[in-house]
C-alpha cells in the first residue's frame, strides 16, 4: 500500500517536472526572442545582486560595475526568473532522484537509469548557461543549450509515459503491423527534432526577418542564400550581443532550411499520421496518429503566422511550445508501438 502510494507520487512528481521543463522551454523562447538572454553579464549573481537590481542606487552600482552594458530592468527579470525556474527544475530532479531509488529497494522494475540520466543533463545545463553567458551568447553554445533543454523534457516525458497507467497500451494483435510502424515512427521523430534544432538555429542567429513575406521570401521563391556562412558554427558576435550576426545571404539561407525542411517534416509526418490513423481503425491506434496530425499542422500554421505578423513574442513563444509537444506526441507514439518486455 505504501509502495503504490510512493509510485504514484513518484509518477505525480515526474508529470509535474515534466510540465515545469515545457515551461522553461517557452522561458528560454521569451528570452530569446526579447533578447534578454544577456540581461545578466554575470553569473550566479545579476550585476553582483541575488536578484535583479530595483532601487535606483542599485542601478547605479551596476551600471558602474559593468560601463559596457547598461541595465535593462525588463531584461533583467526575465533573464533572473528564467534561472531561478531551471534551478527549481534541478530540485525537483533530484527530489525524483532519490524517490526513485528509494522505490528500488522494494520495486525491481523501478526506474532509475533515466531520471539519473536526467539529473546529469540538468546540471550540464547549469554548466552550458554559465558558458553561455561567460561567451556571449555564441550560436552553438545557445544550441546545445536548447538541445539540452529539449531531452531533459523528452525524457521526464518517457518517464511519465512508462509510469502511467491511463492510456492502456496498444494490443498486440497486430504484431506485424507494429514492427513495420515502429522505424518508421522513430523517423518522424528524428525529422520533428532536427526540424526543432533548424528551429533553434534560426531564433539564435536572429534571422527569423531575413524573410519577412510569405510563402515568398523577400519577394522570391529562390532568393539569393548563402548556406556555408549561415552554418558556420563557431562565430564572433557582434559587438554587443544584440549586434548583427549574419549577413542578409547567410540569415536567408538559415531561414530558408528551416522553411523547406518543415516542408519534408509534414510530408512525412502527415503521411505517417494518415497511416497510424488508417491502421488504427482496427486498433487503438488512432488516437495517437490524431494527435500527431493535429499538432503537425497546428505547428505549420504557428510557423507561417510567426512569418506574417512579423515575430509577435506571444506566437513565437506559442511556436516553440508546439514545437515541443509536437516532439512529445511523436515520443508517445514511439512508446505505444514499442516492443513490450
Ligand atoms: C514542423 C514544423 C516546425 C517546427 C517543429 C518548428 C520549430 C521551431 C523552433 C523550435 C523554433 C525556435 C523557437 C525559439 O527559439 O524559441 C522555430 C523558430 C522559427 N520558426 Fe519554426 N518550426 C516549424 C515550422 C515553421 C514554418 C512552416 C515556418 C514559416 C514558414 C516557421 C518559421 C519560424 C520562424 C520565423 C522562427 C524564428 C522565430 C524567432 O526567432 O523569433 N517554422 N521553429
């Protein structure tokens, strides 16, 4: 009895850091897209202060400690919460940690491996921010971050999928079926990640108004694009950290990938999601082709908008949310058609 008790608080704390990490997600996406990512030069502090600088003679204080960067109080705050939120995710992964190795000793099938796994990410997530900051926001560094930051939550999700017990598997009457589904289902899953890491590129090098038109781009189907620039992966910013990063051919070229390949990610998907539903008319499939469909295509639309009303924060912050899900839903249906021990 209490060991049920302890499992359902195990899955209740595994659901809950999961929710919390898809909200650092959209953090870090504000962040982003605000640039507030440097609204802090300093680490652990902000300015030197435990939390960001209010009174005037704090701002004072900071503005003579770093003369280089003024301080920006909208920026600052954005930039402290979004730390204070990743450390309150390091507590939680270690509270589940620990629960989970507690369980051990009386569940055998208990997991621990992967919340151990996620516990070594999030405190290289730590190192990486402090990276981060100390290299002024150089493209790469920010895009391990977010790579970090998106299996932390990929796999707080596996853990949540293997503990719960609402969605009932899917029955292995048709193991044929299955085995087919399965890499084909794993390579939807890689195209929406590599989709997501384009994504990422393209928000981190600022070049989401190289193509403010759609579906053409500054006016043409094929603009001129300078690809080899535009993924050059270890480069100077500008002087400030809001400085131009690309020129107009290279922030064309990463802005153009990123469109055609979520061409190829909804050709693929879509037709992935299209079949899970066809064969699902005779199992409980279904359910989880829907869910890739609807979240496909509510992400292609997020995307064009995103493009259309030039970079509104609230739908580019939606974009990446989606984007994320959409990766959580692909996951869900890699664990329904995965083997059963
Ligand atoms: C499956 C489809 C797609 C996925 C998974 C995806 C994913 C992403 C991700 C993860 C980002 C980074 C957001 C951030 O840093 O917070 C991003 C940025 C962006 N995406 Fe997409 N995207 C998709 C389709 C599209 C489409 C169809 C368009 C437009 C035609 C588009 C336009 C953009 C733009 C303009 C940005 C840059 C936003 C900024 O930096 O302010 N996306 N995408």
């Amino acid at each position: 009895m209490i060991r049920t008790s302890q499992s359902q608080r195990f899955f209740r704390l595994a659901l809950f850091s999961a929710l919390f990490s898809l909200l650092l997600v959209m953090l870090s996406s504000w962040g982003r897209v605000s640039e507030a990512g440097l609204g802090c030069p300093d680490w652990p502090g902000c300015y030197g202060k435990l939390f960001a600088p209010q009174t005037a003679r704090d701002l004072n204080e900071a503005r003579s400690f770093f003369p280089r960067q003024a301080p920006e109080e909208e920026k600052m705050l954005k930039e402290t919460l979004h730390r204070y939120f990743s450390g309150a995710l390091g507590l939680l992964i270690i509270r589940l940690v620990w629960l989970g190795w507690k369980l051990k000793k009386h569940v055998r099938r208990q997991q621990v491996l992967i919340p151990g796994l996620v516990f070594v990410l999030v405190f290289a997530q730590v190192v990486l921010g402090i990276v981060t900051v100390k290299l002024q926001h150089k493209p790469l560094i920010t895009m391990l971050h977010l790579s970090a930051g998106m299996t932390t939550l990929a796999l707080l999700w596996w853990i949540v999928l293997r503990e719960q017990r609402f969605w009932r598997p899917v029955s292995a009457a048709l193991p044929a079926t299955l085995r087919r589904l399965r890499p084909r289902a794993l390579f939807g899953l890689l195209l929406v990640i590599v989709q997501y890491a384009l994504g990422g590129w393209l928000s981190a090098n600022y070049a989401a108004m190289a193509c403010p038109d759609f579906p053409t781009c500054q006016g043409s189907y094929w603009p001129a694009m300078d690809f080899m620039n535009g993924f050059v992966l270890w480069r100077d910013i500008g002087v400030d950290y809001e400085g131009v990063l690309l020129n107009l051919d290279a922030a064309t070229g990463v802005h153009m990938v990123h469109r055609l390949f979520s061409v190829a990610t909804l050709l693929y998907v879509g037709w992935l999601a299209l079949h899970t539903i066809r064969l699902g008319a005779r199992d409980n499939l279904c359910r989880y082709g829907l869910l890739v469909l609807v979240l496909l295509l509510a992400e292609m639309t997020l995307g064009i908008i995103t493009v259309l009303m030039h970079l509104p924060v609230v739908v580019v912050v939606a974009h990446s949310a989606l984007a994320a899900v959409l990766m959580l839903g692909l996951i869900t249906l890699n664990h329904a058609v995965r083997p059963r021990p």
